[in-house]
C-alpha cells in the first residue's frame, strides 16, 4: 500500500511528517530518514488499531 505523506521542518529544525489520509497520523524526526521511519511506524499502527476497533 502506498500513501501520500508531507514532511515539512518546524523552527527548531525537526522534520514533522504527516499521513493526510489518516487523521491523526503525525510524526516526527530530528533527520529525514528517522522522521519517514517513524512516520511508517505510526501509519502501520494507526491501520492496526483501526482494524481492531473495526
């Protein structure tokens, strides 16, 4: 499955990812690299609780 995700930096320099088709779905890194890592971790877990919730 591939989603659309945007990836901005705030102030301080962190790289702050977001998943728009799932609400709620945000991240964040202090690289690039971390912050898509991290952001796949909480789209898989976001779609997990969704299953178990129905």
């Amino acid at each position: 499955m591939k989603l659309t995700v945007t990836l901005d930096r705030d102030e301080d320099g962190v790289w702050i990812v977001e998943c728009p088709s799932i609400p709620g779905c945000i991240s964040q890194g202090q690289t690039r690299e971390e912050a898509l890592q991290n952001i796949r971790d909480a789209i898989t877990a976001c779609l997990q609780v969704r299953a178990e919730r129905g």
